[in-house]
C-alpha cells in the first residue's frame, strides 16, 4: 500500500476551529451477559464558547459518552474506540496521569449524583481547595478564599463555616451546588453537565444556569450539556445533539432540531416531553416500547422496531442497514428528505402545538 492511499483513508480533518472533536467513538463493557455496546460509532463537535446539548431517553449512552471524554471509565471492563481530541490532544491514547492533569484545569464534570465526585472522608472545602492548590499552583490561603467564593455563588448560605462540613452534613441539594463549585473552581475550558440541575428548586437552577454563562463568556469555555429540559436546552444550548441506543441520530442547530425535527425518534421523543411554554393542558405522547438492549442491539436503523415509518422505506434498508448522519444539520433515517418533511407537516407539527 503506498502513503497516498493512506492519506484517502484518513478521517477528515478536524476543522480549526473545533475545541473537542470526537470522531466514530465506541465504547463497549464486558459483563458477565456479554458485550454491552453502549456507544455506537458517535461524532460530534464543539466550538469554544458554544454550548452543545444532548438529548435521549435514559440508557442512550449520554453519561457513557461524557465519561469516556474524561477518561473516568473502568480501563479493565470497557473498550474505547475511535478519536477524542480536545484542543489538539488525543485523549482515548492519552495516559492516566495527562488525564488526571487535564481533568484538574482543562476540564470539569458536573455528574448526575454528587456522591460520585464528592469523598465522604474529607470536607468539602478540603475537596474543593486542593485540586485549584494543586493545579494552579496556588497558596493554601489563595485556596481557601476562591472554595469560599464558588460555595456562596452556587448559593450555600454560610459558606465560611460550611467550608468545614463533611459532604453527609450538607443536603442533597447542598451537595449537588457543592459539587458544582468544585466543577468550576479551576475555570474548565471544557465543563459537561450530566443532569446538573434536576434536584435543584427553580430559583437556584436559574442562578447556577447563570453561573455557567458567566464561565462561558469570561473564558470562552465550551459546555455539554445534558438534561430532559427543553426550556434549559433552549435556554442553554446553541446546537443539539439526539442519541439513541448509543448513536446520535439527529444534529442541527437547537432552532432547527426543535423547530423541524427530522427524525422519527426526535419527533417521538419531543411528542413526550413537555413543550418550552409550559402549556399544561399539552397531550404527552410516550414513544410505544422500549429502548433495545445494548447486548443485543437491533440491526439497521437501532429505532427500527419502534418506529412507525418503516414501511414508507423501501425494502428492508431499515433493518439491515444503518442510516449513516451527514455532517452539519442532519438526521440519520431512511426515509427521504421530501417525506421527512411531509410527515412533519402532516402529522407531527400539529401534535406539537
Ligand atoms: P444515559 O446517560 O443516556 O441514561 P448511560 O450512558 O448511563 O445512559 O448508559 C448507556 C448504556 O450503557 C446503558 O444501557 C447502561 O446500562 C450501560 N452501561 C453503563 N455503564 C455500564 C457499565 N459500567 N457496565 C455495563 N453497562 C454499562
Ligand atoms: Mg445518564
């Protein structure tokens, strides 16, 4: 094989100005049932300063993803494939110890439940000032003040006596803006939200939606953002990404995705969530069944057997061939870009309203 061959099988190149660039991402866990494959050839990009969000039912690999770009999986049970480049560094090769050192000031994670990130063994001040000593080389006192400053923006009262609690003596809420604070103590170039925001009362959701903002404008920061919130996404998010069963299935803007939607699961799962006014009189539509098994994933399309459309494809592309998703604002179904949208005139925009 000669070098100019190699060089026509080479990924595409990632764009200047793509932050995080993650290309064909697989990840797989070994159990004890079998192979559960838990994201299945993902891509997608982030610019700095825009906010993506990602959209799914439960179990679609949205927390898989994110921990995987963190390097937080189990290296013994899990097999990671594909390209994850953050700022021009790869990080599925990367070592534990760059990893670690990344994870401190390049990028945070606020996680769906605080135990993950919080030790019950140290305070909570300890947990937030060590990593901002250790990765920003600052003094012990430079420390202390910023874990105090970041507790009282998420909004814990007290937060100089609070600095000494241990994580049980906060509240559930206290601990989830704890480890919010220590997310953003060190200004992460890159933060993912996992669900940040689902426990807290809708006064304090605003503030820290506000804190995120903050972060973004003054460093340029990028931010995942995962919720069940279309009011959020809309608030938040400049582009959105939809998985299901471990692929993303639909890209666009927020605008485009919410506006015209244009794939069977999107129009599904937007059928079954309430809409950004907040109208209560609103009918939810639940998508009918549910998701696969990822040990035994359907072939084709993996929405194939839940989907209402397939017998508007010819043939059986549905259940033997997966839809490939085209750069930019795209949906991966077979169905054709006309009847793409006449069902969404006909029958979905009108369920919607
Ligand atoms: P989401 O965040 O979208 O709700 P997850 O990313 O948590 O979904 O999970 C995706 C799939 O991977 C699920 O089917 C889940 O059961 C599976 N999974 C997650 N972690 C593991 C693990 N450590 N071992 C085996 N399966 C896992
Ligand atoms: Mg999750």
């Amino acid at each position: 094989m000669t070098t100019l061959t190699k060089t026509e099988d080479a990924p595409a190149p990632t764009g200047p100005e793509s932050f995080l660039s993650v290309r064909d991402l697989r990840v797989q866990f070994s159990t004890e049932d079998g192979i559960v494959k838990a994201v299945d050839g993902l891509s997608f990009d982030i610019e700095r300063g825009k906010t993506l969000g990602i959209v799914g039912e439960s179990g679609s690999g949205k927390s898989v993803t994110n921990l995987t770009i963190l390097g937080l999986h189990n290296p013994r049970s899990t097999t990671v494939d594909g390209e994850i480049v953050l700022d021009g560094k790869e990080l599925v090769t990367a070592s534990d110890k760059e990893l670690e050192k990344l994870r401190g000031n390049k990028m945070a994670m606020i996680f769906q439940d605080p135990l993950t990130a919080l030790s019950p063994y140290y305070t909570v001040g300890r947990q937030l000032s060590e990593p901002y000593m250790k990765h920003m080389g600052a003094s012990k006192k430079e420390a202390k003040d910023r874990a105090i400053q970041m507790l009282e923006k998420v909004g814990i009262p007290q937060p100089k006596v609070r600095f000494d609690d241990y994580p049980h003596q906060f509240s559930g809420g206290m601990r989830q803006r704890a480890m919010i604070a220590m997310a953003l103590m060190c200004d992460p170039e890159l933060l993912i939200a996992d669900e940040p925001t689902t426990a807290l009362d809708v006064t304090v959701q605003a503030q820290i939606l506000d804190l995120l903002k903050d972060l973004q404008q003054e460093f340029g920061s990028a931010i995942i953002f995962i919720t069940h919130d279309l009011g959020v996404i809309a608030n938040m998010a400049d582009d959105l990404l939809v998985m299901y069963a471990g692929r993303a299935v639909e890209r666009g803007t927020v605008k485009e995705v919410l506006g015209t939607p244009k794939h069977p699961y999107t129009w599904g799962l937007l059928s079954s969530m309430p809409r950004l006014d907040g109208d209560i009189h609103q009918e939810l539509t639940p998508i009918p069944g549910t998701p696969p098994s990822l040990l035994n994933p359907p072939s084709g399309c993996r929405f194939n057997p839940r989907c209402a459309y397939t017998d508007k494809v010819e043939g059986d592309l549905c259940t033997t061939a997966r839809p490939p998703l085209a750069d930019g604002r795209a949906a991966a179904c077979h169905l054709t870009a006309e009847q793409k949208q006449a069902i969404f005139i006909d029958e979905i925009q009108p369920r919607l309203r």
